[in-house]
C-alpha cells in the first residue's frame, strides 16, 4: 500500500514546498509517501511510544492542492458513542486526591468515543471536522489526514502547536483552557484556567531547559486567546536557541508526550493516568511533524482533536479530554469535553420514533415535521408509516430509503428510579434534531435508572429517552427554547393540547417540581426525594393527549 498525506498549513512552514507560491492559512499540502527522494520527512509518534522503538519516518513528496473535492461527502450526523459520565466523575475525583496528597497538580483525564460505523469512508470524517460556515473544506492550522502504508490512517483537526524548529529556534505553544464562542470574559477571568495554562507553561520550559542554551529559554507570550470555529482557547509561547548538536530525537526525547495533554509533575501524572484511562491513546495525543530533508526545520502538531483506526474496515477511535487540576469540578469538565466535540460538528438525522395502534399513528403530523424537509420525504415517511403493523417503531431516512426498526416496547415502561447527570449536549446548543443510535445519550438508557440531564447552571433540560414535564401546583412547566436537550414531539403536543395551562420556565435539578417524563410512546412519573408527586388525573390527561390520532 502506498499511503498519501493531507496536511494544513502550519506542517509546511519555512520548507518551501511551493516555491515562488503565497501560502496562507487555507493552504492544503497534499501528496503521497515515497520510497526515495521527496522533499519532506514525515514523523509520527504515538502517544505510549518511545522515540527509539515506536518513531515512524517516512519520506513524502508533497505539494499545495486546493480545498479537497469532498463537496458531496455528508459529515453530518456520523453516529458516535457516548461517555460514561460515571466513570468520569470517578476519575476526576481520584485526580484531585492525588492533588490533595500532593503527588501531582495537573492531570489531563481524555476518553474515546467511536465516530461511525465499521467502515465508514475517512471522508466523512474528515469532512465533519473540516466543513466551514460556508460549506467549504478549511483546514486548522495542524490538520492532518495521514494513510499510513500499513493501512492504519489517523485524521486530525488539532489547533496545538506541540513545536517548531527554524533557525536553531524552538518554540512550543501549549493550549490549556476552554470555553464555548460566547464565554470570552468568563475564560480570561477564571482563575482555575489560568492555573492550567500557567503550570503546563512552568512544564514546558522545564523540558525545554536542557535542550538550549543556557538562560535562552523564555515564555514570550504567557496568555493568547485563539478562537477556533465552535471553542475558545488559551495558548502560551516559549521559545529557547538549542544548542548545537541537538536534533529530532533528543528533542522528541524531552519534550514528548506533549505536557499540555499529560499534566504536572509529567511522570507521576503519566503514570496516574495509565491507571484511570480504559485504554492507551494510540495515535490521540501523539506527535506528527514535517521536516525538511536537511533537517534543520521541524513544524510538529500535537495530535488532539484526532480520530484514527487501524485498518478501513473499522470506525474511528476520536479522543476528547481537559486537565484536571484542584479547582476542577467533574461536571464543567464533563461539558468542557462536549465543548470540544463541538469539532465534529451537529449530528442532525432524519430519525424518529413512533407508536402505531389500530386506530392510526399518534401524534402523526409532529413526527412528519420532525422527519421530513420535503415533499418527497413527507411522501416516504407517509407510504412506510400506512405500512406498518402495531406497535413502536423507529423509522430513519438512510440511503435513500426509509428504514423501520421495530423496538420491544417502550423504556419509560420499565424505569423505576431516576439519577442525574451533566447534559452531554454543549450548553450553547438550544434543540437538536432526535439522533440516530448510536449517539451520546446510549450509554445513559440501560437497565432501570432513567437518567435526568441538567445544563451548567443546574436547571434540569431531558430525561435520556423522553421530555420532562413539571407541575408548580398551578400550571404545568416545560424548559426553555435554548435549554440544550432533543426537540420533542410529545413536548410540542402538550403544548398545543393544553395552552394557558402551561409555560416554559427553567426547572431546577433540587426544585420542588412534581416531574412527569413523556415521549411518543407514552408517560410516566417516578418517585424523586424532595419533589411533589405528579397528580395522577393530570398524568392521565398527557397519556390521554399522547394517544391521540
């Protein structure tokens, strides 16, 4: 197998890879690996491996190309796994632990989600991370779509500099601290993201410090704010002159793994992480990097925001994470990690889920809406719904075709106590279209829990599988427009059925509320500590509104 290489434009900085050509920042660098000659060194590096065993170089012959042809490749909706929130809150809390008995100050926790299905075209992926407001192909700075000759392949859209040589110069641009496009203020104020950025700063000139000259190593720039298409980010710059005699393997020696993505003291965080994290990091969170064949340049990204498989006929592996530092709390971290999901884009899908009885479809016309965008669609949905037996379906728009799965019956009819967790929706997100599984919600709709989302500001927003509905004592209460959660069709029937007897308010995780749950299928209560019961007359006039045809 031959293998090709797509890169952005930061990998080819000052290799004069397109003579007498203007490079800017929409620039790919495109071409294929060569068995002699080119005119660059590609090097990758994996997140566990050692520069002496695990080191691939490679020898590419690359060129500009224009914005890849991907115009007609859907990145959308590419169905991926959820996180354990769970596991996650677990691992937080045994970072801080640590922190508290003072064997590290920084950990950065990551998981990995599987994007697509086995098989899935790289194209699709590559095209969710890179598609622009303006439905072109742009790059970040350090994107990469690498097909390695042993069929493995990683894509990547990072943002972070792990560095740069030219001129005898290195430099490292660390990236610590998120926040989603409209928390700016919030971002530059906090004292907990500061915190993490300044400790991995501190790391990096240490690891810099025995590559170059002696007191040449200095942070020019402590805090810079870059703003990527869906996040907001804090960046660092530290430069030093290497001495002579240092090269490519003494400085991937120092330097990697990356600080940003391992933590503080970096061997006893390594070592931490190994025993929280379910599986290595692979490719996420390693190295990649251009070189000319002199050697003196060197532009290598860190490989954050990066999907890899090892061979086409599996989905990809894409891996999320933040740093766990004392004033980290399991949640914000939690929709950190959803924040820089973002890259993937939305997951819209032509998906509903319906109830049939022998008098007709429930709720016909919303599900309709939900499912169609034309009159074609509207006339699919129509022709497979008429044909379907009783009972609850899912019906989904693939291929050209309406496909129906036909489920064993409702979950909220076999819940039995509720528990709450962090919305694994981005705050800023308002309504989505219902998704397609596998999506975020599947790991939450297992056994008899019925998980309620709440946002960052504690307001509870859906249950894993159905709408919440509140009861103040007076009139009934569904959340607000932009409160993130799933557009739904029984919450727009109730709505409609009982208008002047109901409002959109927030709903509190702790409030006192009497909560019902609803979906297509039906209604239900559950007992929660704290909270009114859910009049039973009233819960029998949404089931009532609900079976309507």
């Amino acid at each position: 197998m031959k293998g090709s290489v797509l890169l952005g434009p930061a990998y080819a900085r000052h290799l004069d890879l397109a003579p007498g050509r203007p490079i800017d920042a929409s620039t790919w660098f495109g071409g294929d690996f060569v068995a002699a000659g080119g005119n660059a060194l590609l090097s990758f590096l994996p997140y566990e491996g050692a520069v002496r065993s695990a080191l691939f170089r490679g020898a590419v012959q690359l060129a500009p190309v224009s914005s890849p042809a991907l115009a007609l490749v859907d990145g959308a909706g590419l169905p991926r796994t959820a996180i354990d929130g769970t596991w996650q809150a677990a691992a937080v809390a045994a970072i801080r632990a640590a922190i508290a008995a003072g064997d590290v100050y920084q950990a950065c926790l990551t998981a990995r989600v599987t994007v697509g299905a086995p098989g899935v075209d790289g194209a699709a992926l590559f095209a969710a991370l890179h598609r622009d407001e303006a439905g072109g192909i742009t790059p970040f700075p350090w994107s990469a779509w690498v097909k390695f000759p042993n069929g493995s392949e990683l894509i990547s859209a990072s943002p972070e500099c792990f560095f740069r040589v030219e001129g005898g110069v290195i430099t490292t641009e660390p990236m610590k601290g998120t926040a989603p496009l409209d928390g700016e203020a919030a971002l530059l104020a906090s004292p907990k993201e500061r915190a993490e950025l300044a400790m991995i700063t501190d790391l990096l000139r240490n690891d810099l410090t025995p590559l170059c000259v002696p007191k040449s190593v200095a942070v020019v720039a402590p805090r810079k704010l870059v703003r990527l298409r869906y996040a907001l980010q804090m960046v660092a710059e530290i430069t030093g002159t290497l001495c002579d005699g240092v090269g490519l393997p003494e400085i991937l020696a120092s330097l990697h793994p990356g600080g940003s993505v391992v933590g503080a003291p970096k061997e006893a965080a390594y070592a931490l992480l190994k025993t929280l994290e379910a599986e290595p990091r692979g490719a996420y969170c390693g190295a990649l990097g251009l070189s000319n064949l002199s050697e003196t340049v060197h532009n290598f990204g860190l490989l954050i925001r990066t999907g890899e498989r090892a061979s086409p006929a599996e989905p990809f592996t894409f891996g999320v994470g933040s740093g766990i530092v004392w004033g980290s709390d399991a949640a914000a971290e939690f929709r950190e990690w959803q924040v820089k999901l973002g890259v993937l884009g939305a997951s819209p899908s032509r998906y509903t889920v319906l109830r049939k009885t022998a008098d007709g479809v429930p709720l016909r016309s919303l599900h309709r809406a939900r499912f169609s965008g034309s009159d074609e669609l509207a006339r699919a949905f129509d022709e497979a719904v008429d044909a379907l037996p009783e009972g609850i379906h899912a019906l989904q728009y693939a291929e050209n075709t309406v496909k129906v799965r036909t489920l064993a019956g409702s979950r909220l009819a076999t819940v039995e106590r509720v528990q709450f967790a962090p919305t694994p929706l981005p705050g800023t997100t308002g309504t989505i279209a219902k998704p397609a599984p596998p999506c975020v919600y599947d790991d939450f709709r297992r056994g008899p829990v019925l998980t309620l989302f709440f946002d960052g500001t504690e307001n509870l927003c859906e249950a894993d599988c159905a709408a919440i509905v509140g009861w103040d004592g007076e009139r009934l209460v569904v959340p607000p427009d932009e409160t993130p959660r799933v557009a739904s069709v029984a919450e727009a029937a109730v709505l409609e059925a009982f208008s002047g007897r109901v409002r959109r308010g927030p709903l509190r995780r702790d409030g006192a509320e009497a909560l019902a749950f609803v979906n297509a299928a039906g209604a239900c209560t559950l007992p929660i500590d704290g909270r009114a019961p859910f009049p039973p007359a009233l819960l029998a006039e949404i089931a009532d509104v609900l079976r309507r045809v």
